[in-house]
C-alpha cells in the first residue's frame, strides 16, 4: 500500500512540474520576436495566431484528459 501512495504522489508531482514547464514555453513563444521572425508572422495576424496555438494547447489538454482516465480508472481501486 505505502507504494502505490508514493507512486501517486510522484505522478502528481510530475503532473504539476509538466504543466508550468508547458506554460513556460507557450509564454516565451509569445514574447520572443525571433519566433516571429522565423514564421513570418506579421503583427496583423499575430493576435489571432496567439488564439489558435491557445485553442490547440487546451484541445490537448482536454484529449490528454480523456485518455489517461482510462487506465486511471483502472489502478483507481488499487490505491
């Protein structure tokens, strides 16, 4: 039992370090004029490319979701 509850502490801790060190990435790609400069993207169209790549960050966000519940739900009763 003490090593199934260290396993799940260690995924959460991991869970929580992948997810800053995500959010860390994305802002630097929206402040960095060389990512800009590497896609030639304009300032017009800059607001609304910041969108999608928003958009597509909670999009897998969301399918990364649904998929571990499935082998979550299964490991579920063993803690």
């Amino acid at each position: 039992m003490k090593y199934h509850l260290e396993f799940a502490v260690l995924i959460a801790s991991m869970s929580g370090f992948m997810l800053g060190y995500d959010a860390g990435v994305v802002s630097e790609l929206f402040t960095s004029p060389r990512f800009m400069q590497t896609f030639n993207i304009t300032e017009d169209n800059w607001e609304m490319i910041k969108g999608n790549m928003v958009a597509i960050l909670q999009a897998g966000c969301a399918v990364g979701a649904l998929i571990s519940n499935i082998p979550a739900g299964k490991h579920t009763f063993l803690l």
